[in-house]
C-alpha cells in the first residue's frame, strides 16, 4: 500500500505529461495553446516561490529574477550572436548566481524583514532596466528578439513550438521539485522553516540552506524568462513588476504551499478564472482585482491550506467516515 502511494505522484505528472502532449493534436486553438504556455510559466515561477517558502522565508522578488533570465538570454544572443539554446540554460545561471550574491547577504534576515528587502530588489532590478537604456533599452525594452534556433532542421517560432519547450520546462521543474520534496534536502528545508534553532543545533548550515533553495528557485525563474522573451519576442521593464511577484504568490497561497502541486492547483484556478469570465457578453475584465483579492480571503478564511489542502481534508475526512461506519457494522455483526 506505502509502494503505492509513493508512486501516486509519478503516476499523476505521467498522465497530465500525455494529455500536454496530445492537446496540440486534439486542439489547434492557438488562443488556448498561447494560455496554457503562459500557464506553465506562471507554475514553474510559482513553484519556485514555493521552495523558497518551505525554508520559512516569502520572497516577492520571483519576477526580477525572471527578468534577469530574459535580459541575460536576450543580449548574449543579440548582441554576441550565441546560440539560444545554450542561452537558456546561462539565463537560468545568471538568476541562480545573482540570487546566490544577494542570498548571502540578505537571507540572515527572517520572515517579514526578508520579504521586504525582496520587495525592494524587484524594484531595484525595474529601475537598473529603466535607467541604463544603452544596455538594456530602457523604458522602451528590446524588440525584435529572435525565434530559438533549429535544432535538426526543426524550426521554432510557432505557438505549437512554444507550447512543446514551455511544457519541457514545466515537467523538468515539476521533477526537480518532487525529487526535492522527497530527498534529504527537503528534509532538511522543512525543518528550517518549523525548528530553525533545533535545525542549527543538528549541525545544519542555516543560510547556506536557504541561499540553495533561493538560487534553484531562481535558477527556473531565469529560464522561465528567457522563453518568455523568446516567445513576446519584446521585453520592457514593465513585463517584470512587483505585482508580477505578488501575483506569483497569490497563486502559491490560493493553491496550497503545503503541496508540490499547490502551485500548478493555483496558477490554472487562477488564470483560466479570467477565460472562463470573458466568454460572459459584456464581461469588464477591470473587476478582475476584485474577484482575485474575494477568492484569496475566502481561501485564507475557509481552508489557509489552500485549495490543495482542502481536497486533502477532505479526501481524509470522507475515508474516516468509511472507517468509522465499517466499524459500526462490523460491531453490529
């Protein structure tokens, strides 16, 4: 039974994989196919606020370091002529290396302070694109970033391709995390986040702990935005906000930080809302604020494990019934 339950998770990331892959075939929408990229970015950012939150600190900084990704990925290619594949994965160094040198300083913070202090690097980072335009356009961004390139004679460019690499990205993040949520260090970062104090006194290394999951989680975010690049074929400093960040983290707590599969659970609540809504005629998407901030109080009123948690207590509280009412039965025999 334990065998099971352990493999449940695979078994789950296995059957959602072949319904991505098949979706294009079943469906050429190519509105639906530009949501669900667009969905599978959001999950990879989200999931990586996630990790960063299962060490006890809230980052509202994921953004910028999409952002750094995008930028990092965009100007090797178009001002060094690198290959963009090979761009990718440099975007995601650059995050990781740049969360590592700010993680060092300023995760010796905690909780709230730490928050806060991310909150200020989103907008440092806005203001450094801002300000140094001969490097990185300015307010006007860079334009006309190229497709990737071919890879044996296969071209990128269309919805389908973006499609295909942001679901790649979104399973090798997804499989990263769950092998994380299952090792050592993620032992490890748990009891940072519930018993930092007994944690340090076991011989755990506090900040270095905390500076690898910020920069695994930022290393995803860097790669993020370069696709994002890739696939706006423009960047500007306003594609990389603090409420880009403060969004991420409404999708993390709407869906349930507790879980691996929080973040997938709120990013698509969280983003198909707004499809759903603007096939009602005269629908005005300007209350979508409202509708976002009503569904978060009434998660964190009704079930704060979010929407995750709430199907867990329930799946747990509907077995306990069964049990108790075979018992019943049982005794009635």
């Amino acid at each position: 039974m334990l065998k099971n339950r352990r493999l449940t998770p695979n078994m789950v990331l296995l059957v959602i994989a072949i319904l991505l892959i098949l979706f294009p075939m079943l469906s050429g929408n190519k509105y639906y196919l530009r949501t669900i990229t667009t969905l599978a970015i959001a999950i990879v950012l989200t999931s990586g606020f996630r990790l960063i939150a299962l060490t006890g600190q809230l980052s509202i900084a994921q953004a910028a370091f999409m952002g750094v990704g995008a930028y990092c990925s965009t100007l090797l290619i178009m001002n060094l002529g690198w290959n963009s594949w090979i761009c990718f994965f440099l975007a995601g160094f650059a995050a990781a290396l740049t969360a590592g040198i700010v993680g060092f300083i300023t995760l010796r913070i905690k909780e709230i302070y730490f928050a806060i202090a991310t909150l200020a690097l989103n907008e440092l980072f806005r203001l450094i694109w801002v300000e140094w335009d001969t490097l990185f356009g300015g307010p006007a961004g860079i334009v006309n970033i190229p497709s990737p390139d071919p890879i044996l004679g296969i071209h990128f460019g269309s919805v389908v391709s973006f499609y295909y690499i942001a679901v790649l990205l979104l399973f090798s993040a997804t499989a990263m995390m769950l092998r994380i949520e299952r090792s050592r260090i993620g032992l490890i970062f748990s009891s940072i986040r519930e018993f930092d104090t007994l944690a340090a006194s076991l011989g755990v290394n506090l900040i270095w702990e905390k500076v690898k999951a910020f920069m695994i989680a930022c290393f995803f975010a860097g790669m993020a935005g370069a696709l994002y690049a890739h696939l706006q074929h423009f960047i500007s400093p306003v594609d990389f906000t603090l409420m880009d960040s403060v969004m991420f983290l409404l999708y993390g707590v709407i869906g349930g930080l507790e879980s691996v599969w929080g973040p997938a659970v709120g990013c698509t609540v969280m983003i198909f809302i707004p499809v759903g809504l603007r096939l009602i005629p005269n629908y005005n998407p300007v209350i979508e604020p409202i509708i976002f901030g009503g569904i978060l109080i009434l998660v964190m009123r009704f079930c704060p494990g979010g929407l995750v948690g709430l199907f867990q207590k329930l799946v747990s509280d509907l077995k306990k019934t069964e049990s108790q009412k075979g018992e019943q039965e049982h005794a009635a025999a």
